[in-house]
C-alpha cells in the first residue's frame, strides 16, 4: 500500500530535489491520485491516495545542497528498533520511482517513506493515522532505537532525535 502511494508521489518531477519535513497517513476510503495541494518557492504540500489510504506530506527545498554524511554508527541508549540498510534503501527508492539524489549518496539517507512503511508493518500495523515531522536525517546502518508512550514517540539514532511520531 505505501509503495503504491509512493508511487503517484513520484510524478511530481519538480519537487526532486525536496526534503520530507512532515508526513500523515491515514487509513480510509479516498479517491485514487496525486495532487499539489500548495506549493510556493521553498515549500510544497502533496496529496497521495487510494481506495485504503492517504499520504500528506510537507516539504522543503533546503537553502544548501544536501551531502552525504558519515555514517553514524553509534548506538542509541535504549534498545535497537532498526536499521535500514543501503540494499533495501536502493531497492525501495527502485520499486516507486524515487529520483531524489540524496537517497542514493553514500551513504544514503534513508525515504521518509521507507520509515513509514516500517513502521506500519512493526510497531504501528493496526493503527489508523501517524504523523510523523522529521528532524534530521536518518542514514543507512545507523541503528534506531523507538521510545515512546504508544500515542507519542521517537525514532533516535545516536543520542539525537530524528523523528517524532504521533498516532492519530
């Protein structure tokens, strides 16, 4: 299902070069499509949907170019939740389309909707809506630990938050 909405999001060429800051998914009956629900200079909101679900998400076009960064290897303080690989990120970005270079740099930074799509097979499969705001990259190897109360919580790599989540 993510993938296929990850798809139509992928026919909006313009916004290549974008950075996933927000993303809300929502189960439900919709109507197929993609759509630009605003889009100004340094800032867009797309629409993704089907007959099961909803994908809005916000981004940005960041001011500099995006480099690849080291490889953050350390450990998390809590237990691991995962790692994304580059094999699965490639793969991923392959299966929907996904032109934006920073998920193909070494190392990659991994898809938002990637994460999305774990989270709903892991920890959140029965769920109805997630929110979720991006804080900073999360790259491939880096371990993720997932802390939280089951309506909030976060994806930490490395001491520094990454993700903040809210079950809508």
């Amino acid at each position: 299902m993510i993938r296929e909405l990850a798809r139509q999001f992928s026919t909006f060429g313009q916004f290549v070069d974008g950075v996933i800051i927000e993303l809300t998914f929502r189960r439900g009956n919709f109507s197929d499509g993609a759509q630009v629900l605003k889009a100004h200079s340094s800032m867009a909101l797309l629409r993704s949907s089907s007959a099961e679900a909803e994908i809005l998400i916000k981004l940005i076009r960041p001011r500099h170019k995006v480099t690849a960064a080291v490889g953050c290897r350390i450990q998390s303080a809590g237990k691991t939740w995962r790692v994304f690989t580059s094999t699965e990120i490639f793969e991923f970005v392959e299966a929907v389309g996904d032109l934006n270079p920073i998920h193909r740099m070494n190392p990659p930074i991994v898809p938002a909707l990637l994460i999305l799509e774990a989270l709903l097979s892991d920890e959140f499969a029965h769920i109805d809506g997630l929110k979720l705001k991006f804080r900073n990259f999360v790259t491939a190897d880096e371990p993720l630990s997932l802390f939280g109360d089951g309506k909030f919580f976060e994806l930490v790599g490395a001491g520094e938050r990454k993700v903040s989540g809210e079950v809508l």
